[in-house]
C-alpha cells in the first residue's frame, strides 16, 4: 500500500513560487499537499488574489474576460463529464513545456496533433487524431493542492466552504451539493422515466476508502442525492483501469476480484441515502421483476424508490446499458475490456436511454495520483486505456449524433506540480491545469488560456469551478437566476459565475 502520510507527501521544495526565477522553481504552495488531506486551505480572498496577482487582465473568481458578455452558443442539451480523480499530469499530456528545465519537462515528447499548431503527449495517439474535435482550457485552477479541498471545489463548482466543513466527516450535510444533486433538484418536476443525474462507476475514495467531499447532496438534503451506480467491483489497493491495476511502486498488481462491474447497487434519488441497498438482477431477472413488480402493486403501494428502482430495470436500454461486459467483442476492443473502457461505455448508453447528467469516475483518487513513477505510471497504466476509452466515447457520440447536443468534458481536480521529485513523480499542483470539452457546439481545434513557460500559473484567461459549473448548468438548460434551498431554509444561488462562454467560438 502507498503510505500516504510518506512517500506521497510533497516538500516545498517542489512548489514553485509566482516569484521565483523560470528555471528554479521553489517556494511554499498555496496550499499544503499532503494525501493525508490534514492541509488547511487559504480564505477564499487569499486565494483570488493568488490567483490574479501578477497575470494582466485575469479577474477574481476566474471571471470572464471581455467574451463573458457575449452571447453563449452551446447546443448542449446534455453532459457526460469525466473525473479524473487524482489530478492528471497536464506537463506530461495537453500542456506540455518542450523548452523548460529537464526537471520540469520530464521524458515524454510533445508530438502533432490533426491540428496545426496543437501538440500534445506522444503517448495519446488517438487523441492526437481527435483534437478537432476539442477545445483545450490550459489555464483552468483550483484553490487548493488537497484532494478533499480540490475536489469539493470542482465538484460541488464553488470555492468556498459551508461552516462546518471538515474533511474527517465525508458524506456530511456540512459539504456544498454536487453539481449532480443540483441538477436532481433543478429537474425535480420533470416527467421522466430515469433521473437526470448519475454517476459511475464508484465514488472518489482514497487507498483507505477514505470518501471524497463534494460527491453527495450535502446541505441540500438527502430527497436529492444523484443516482451513484456503484458497479465497479471492488479492489482495495487496484489503481487505474482495472483488471490490469497497478500500485504506484510496483508494475503490476493482481486484481482482487473475478470480475470488473458487479451487478449495479441502486441508489436512486429521492428517499434519502438508505433507500435501496438491495442488489437486483439484470439479465435473467428482468422478466421477472416485472412479473413481481405488477404483483406486488396489485396488492400493496411500492415504497417510490423500489418502485423507481425496478422501473428503471425493466426498461431495455438501461439494462443494456449496465450490460457492459457482455457486450460484442468489437465493441469491447474499442473501449477497452477494463474499469476505464466499461465505465465509458455505461456512461455513453446511460445518456442515450435519457440520463442528462453522467459523471464518469476514471479511477479512485489514487490512480491519477502519481506521487512516484509518475512516467512510468503514465505511460504503461493510465495513458492507454484513458486514450483508448475517450476516443471511442467520442467517437460513438459523434456516430450517433449525440454530439451536437452534449457538453462531453474532461478534467481532473488539479494538476501536478512543474519540478519532478525525488521518487520520478509528481505532487499535487492546483494553480493550473488543462481541461477538455468538445461537443454541444463547442467549437473544436482551439486551445484557450496558457499557463507559463514552467506550467506553473495561468498567464491568461484562468477559468475557475464557478465557471466550470455555470457552463454544465447552462448547457442542462438551467436557468440563470435559479436557486436551491438548504436545509436550514437558506436560499443559494446555482450560477456562482459566469459560463464559459468562450469556448463556443
């Protein structure tokens, strides 16, 4: 196991400093980095002042630049975001620094892409002939260089924290909602078969299956929690793409289970987190929930969440949708026949049978993690299976038709830091970081924001979660004025900044 209070600590020797030359990178961070997530974040003035000091015309809160006023053109109807929990080396993938130091830049080459003018890792081959499609934020940031922190800010689309907040206390009323339950309460009147929101395959945990914040309803109350699949089967200490996992100081790690999915977990909105816990049946069982389900209602009222519950079951698409392991063997080698592949999948068949809202998990907060071997880790375990599994997720969207209108986005929560550590890794950068989204109309082949010659801060156009989350709600059709009430009755505006609209040209 990764002793996190350890070898994945970062010194401050590796965070560099707004104030330090270009080729020495040292200083303190913004935030402590430890795993541990024991780090204290800076008050949310501290961090928007770091956040533009000294980079001409960025405003607080990673406001828009001149573009926010102009007329947002997005076709979306839906999004399927995908997490990459941990926080992807953006040096070593879509903002690669070919010029700086060999101790920022690493060993992997920059190679051309289907657009001039646009590199990206040599170990992301399919993407390379995929950037058309794609709009490239390189100046996204988070407040914090803890995962707990970073993750409840980009998962919950908002910088602040509720009083109370403590990161030991995961799930807890005292987190900000998920962007999905935000999206569960937005759409609560709306006549539909499945929710409007999921996410898959299993929650951000860390090697001690420690919860992540900002992944449940929080102070919105538990009537709209998201619906968690939780399908992926378990394997304490397997990162990446599962059953080909691996540990961070090893190359290979067997996978502690006979399978990849299990048979979903339900957990559906409305009703509170126990409603469901039950397992039922997929394949030969369908009929037979049905026959049971027209039974049983015959004689007595179904509580709504079995009811829900075997709803959702019978329908054909949903059911194929979790079908994933089982699906044709084309279909598999396009994906992937791993964690990856198979969650992109259910994730793709999940927005076709009317889910609005998917929420990928790549990996626990692990897999992206790469304190050590982080070159190594990347390019033998993480890199393949996330190219092969996003290139075959867009490319069914596209081949569909469901591309026009749906917002397909991928980000981690932070990146990881420009000096490389002594273990060949990287530690946990939140300044910058590079997100992607094609789709919906975005307008693909651009590359929006830079970060510095190191990789270290946005020099223009910083995007920050408020406007990463406008931009999801926007596209889910949310109105801008809208709002959610507390548990404690206190009305919270949803749009805490503004869409990003740039990205649609």
């Amino acid at each position: 196991m990764v002793d996190e209070s350890d070898a994945n600590r970062e010194s401050s020797a590796n965070t560099p400093s707004r104030n330090s030359a270009p080729a020495e990178i040292t200083g303190m961070s913004s935030h402590n980095n430890h795993c541990d997530g024991s780090s204290q974040p800076l008050s949310r003035r501290s961090l928007l002042q770091a956040g533009t000091a000294g980079i001409a015309g960025i405003s607080t809160a990673g406001l828009m630049t001149n573009a926010a006023n102009a007329a947002v053109r997005t076709k979306a109807k839906r999004v399927v975001f995908v997490f990459l929990t941990g926080g992807i080396s953006h040096h070593d993938t879509f903002d690669m620094k070919p010029a700086a130091p060999a101790k920022v830049r690493g060993t992997f080459d920059p190679v051309s892409t289907d657009v001039a003018g646009i590199q990206i890792s040599e170990h992301l081959p399919l993407f390379t002939q995929r950037m058309k499609h794609y709009a490239m934020v390189r100046s996204m940031g988070t407040g914090s260089n803890g995962h707990e922190q970073a993750c409840h800010m980009m998962l919950t689309g908002r910088l602040d924290f509720p009083i109370g907040f403590d990161t030991r206390k995961v799930p807890s009323p005292n987190e900000w909602p998920s962007m999905l339950s935000v999206v569960t309460h937005a759409k609560r009147n709306e006549q539909r078969t499945l929710p409007p929101a999921a996410v898959l395959p299993e929650a951000s945990v860390n090697e001690a299956a420690r919860m992540r914040p900002g992944q449940f309803a929080g102070r919105l109350g538990s009537a709209y929690e998201a619906w968690h699949v939780n399908v992926a089967a378990q394997c304490p200490l397997g990162n990446g793409a599962c059953p080909d996992c691996f540990r961070f100081d090893l190359d290979h790690f067997d996978h502690a289970a006979s399978n990849i999915f299990n048979t979903p977990e339900l957990t559906l909105p409305q009703g509170g987190r126990g409603r469901l816990q039950d397992r039922v049946g997929l394949l030969g069982t369908i009929e037979q929930q049905r026959q049971f389900l027209d039974e049983r209602n015959a004689t007595r009222k179904l509580d709504q969440s079995r009811l829900q519950a075997l709803t959702v079951l019978a329908d054909p698409k949903t059911s194929q949708a979790f079908d994933v392991e089982n699906t044709d063997p084309r279909t598999l080698a396009r994906y992937g026949k791993n964690k990856f592949g198979l969650s992109a999948l259910m994730g793709y068949r999940l927005l076709d049978a009317g889910v609005d809202f998917v929420q990928i998990n790549l990996g626990k907060n692990s897999s992206w993690d790469t304190h050590r071997r982080n070159f190594v880790n990347l390019e033998r375990n993480l890199l393949p299976p996330l190219d092969l599994a996003m290139s075959a997720l867009l490319d069914d969207l596209i081949d569909s038709g469901l591309i026009d209108e749906t917002l397909f986005i991928i980000s981690g929560e932070f990146g990881r830091t420009p000096n490389i550590n002594k273990n060949s890794g990287r530690d946990h950068w939140g300044p910058v970081f590079t997100a992607l989204f094609a789709g919906g109309g975005v307008q693909g082949g651009q590359v929006i924001g830079s970060s510095d010659d190191l990789g270290a801060y946005a020099t223009s156009q910083r995007y920050m979660p408020e406007n990463f989350s406008a931009t999801i709600y926007e596209a889910l059709g949310i109105p801008n004025n809208a709002h959610w009430v507390d548990i404690d009755g206190r009305p919270h505006e949803i749009y805490r900044g503004q869409p990003m609209s740039v990205l649609y040209g």
